[in-house]
C-alpha cells in the first residue's frame, strides 16, 4: 500500500520540530551518560528511544504522512 499525503502543512512542521527536539535529547542523553559522575545504561536507552522516535517524525514529517491517521484514528494536525 502507496503513502498518501494525509497531513496539512502544519502537521508536517509540528513532526519535524517534533522529530528535531526529540535528536536534540537524544543527545542530551548521550552526553549525560558520556560526561556524568554516574552513568547509567537509562541514558543509553532513552537516547536510543528518543532517536528512533525523532527520525520516524521526520520521516513523517518529510513525506507528509501520518501513521496514527493511515491507522484512521483522528488527530487535531
């Protein structure tokens, strides 16, 4: 089954600064377990998490698509 374009223009900005601030954690959570006094393997696995939620979002968000909506549950964008 094709993607179709499900999501207007302001669906698509919401999950791509959706995806960017969720790799921007990713990050985050990567140097807390790289430079903190106590590392944890949570940092890792949140980093992990947080980045394979960030690239599905602009993975949306570049393709305009929605999963929740091909799925044809209601989002409000």
């Amino acid at each position: 089954m094709p993607m179709k374009c499900n999501i207007d223009r302001r669906g698509q900005q919401l999950r791509g600064l959706w995806g960017v601030l969720n790799l921007v954690l990713a990050g985050v959570c990567v140097s807390m377990y790289l430079f903190s006094s106590w590392p944890n393997l949570y940092w890792i696995i949140s980093a992990v998490l947080l980045f394979i939620c960030g690239a599905f979002g602009i993975f949306e968000s570049y393709f305009s698509w929605c999963a929740l909506r091909a799925m044809k549950f209601k989002t409000p964008f």
